[in-house]
C-alpha cells in the first residue's frame, strides 16, 4: 500500500505525487500514474514553487485534509491543484487578477468542490473579507510590495500562530539589486510580525526565488 511521505504527499519514484481528487482528467498536462486501484498525478517541481520546496528540503508542511487555505496569486491554479487533492475536506480560497487564468481556475473549481476562485486584487483584502480567518496564507505573487501584501492579508484573515507560505520573487521586486539583499530586506521587513521558520532557495527550479515559511505572531 502506498504510503504518504507527507500529508498527502507520495512519492513515486523520483518524482512528488498527489492522489487525484478528479480522476482521469490533468490539470497541466502532468503525468497520471495508476498503482493499486487508484491515481495520482506527479507534481512537477518546475510548474509548482511549493513542489520545488518540497524537493529541496521542506520540512514544515501544514496541510492537512481539514486545513483552510488563502491562497494568494492562484494563476491557472498548478499548486491549487494538488493542494485540492490533499484537502479533502478543506477549502482554498483561491485569489487571483488576471482574466485569463481566473477562466481556467473556474473550470478547476468546478470540479472540485474545495476550491472557491476569487476574482479580487491581492492588494485589497477587503474585496473578499468573507473568506475569514484561515489557518494557512499561501502566497505567490510578482509584484514589488508582495511582503506588504501578505501583511495586509495576514493582519485581516491569518490566525494566530497560522503559517505563512510565502515566494520572495527578487527581479519582481528591484531588478537592480542582488537578489541577497533583497531576500534580506524582506525578511526584516516581516519579521515584526511573523517568526521565519524556513527559508530555502529553489534554484535550480526557479532562479532568484526564496520560499520563506512563517509562523504568524498575530
């Protein structure tokens, strides 16, 4: 019997894997995989910044098949995805800008029942404060003020104690700079509020990125 190496989280040979909560049908073009009865879809680490953390050491992983999620920057809805798969019976609350991929995580929530898509700017938490207190924020956002973005988010639907998952994108930020000093900025800039629990660097997946896990201080 296949056993998960996280909550929700298999491992098939190289390769990350979630059972699928909608059998035959892909979200990416990402492979499905049949053992014992039943499916899985491989979580490609190139197309998921939280598969890339995963592969480079992640050790705190908070989902559960209860967890509520905000999660920030849901684009075509990837890593929405798998994370549905893990929440069973929990719900993402999936925010995102753009028209165009607002279409297709549409789609993906209408075959799934744990994904609200929420057509809102990440800026303005107040568009859709009746999502409420959640125990995970979950952001992935290319903008220069992303840090103050998930404060603002934070402040307004994070628990106390809540983990923040959150993707420094530097060339987002100040082209510039090193990417070093701005990771550095950003952190001091969080840390009033939050206690880092993990930072890791996703090179080779994705260049100049560093995925940072938060404890919220509320």
């Amino acid at each position: 019997m296949m056993k998960p190496i996280l909550n929700g989280v298999y491992q098939i040979d190289n390769s990350l894997a979630t059972l699928s909560a909608d059998p035959g049908r892909k979200v990416y073009n990402e492979r499905l995989i049949k053992k014992e009865g039943k499916e899985y879809r491989l979580w490609d680490a190139f197309r998921s910044k939280l598969a890339a953390a995963l592969k480079k050491g992640l050790k705190t992983f908070p989902f559960n098949k209860n967890s509520k999620v905000l999660y920030l920057g849901a684009s075509y809805g990837t890593t929405v995805s798998h994370l549905s798969d893990i929440l069973e019976d929990g719900e993402i609350y999936a925010v995102e800008f753009a028209p165009q991929c607002m279409h297709d995580l549409i789609e993906l929530a209408e075959r799934r029942e744990n994904i609200i898509p929420i057509h809102g700017d990440a800026r303005k938490p107040d568009q859709y404060e009746e999502v409420g207190e959640v125990d995970i924020i979950y952001q992935d956002v290319a903008q220069p003020d992303q840090d103050d973005i998930l404060l603002k988010n934070a402040k307004v639907f994070l628990k106390k104690d809540g983990i923040a998952m959150f993707c420094i994108k530097s060339q987002s930020i100040d082209v510039t700079k090193d990417p070093k000093e701005i990771f550095e900025m950003v952190i001091s800039n969080l840390e009033k509020d939050f206690e880092v629990l993990e930072k890791i660097k996703l090179d080779p997946f994705d260049k100049d990125h560093l995925f940072l896990v938060l404890k919220y201080l509320g």
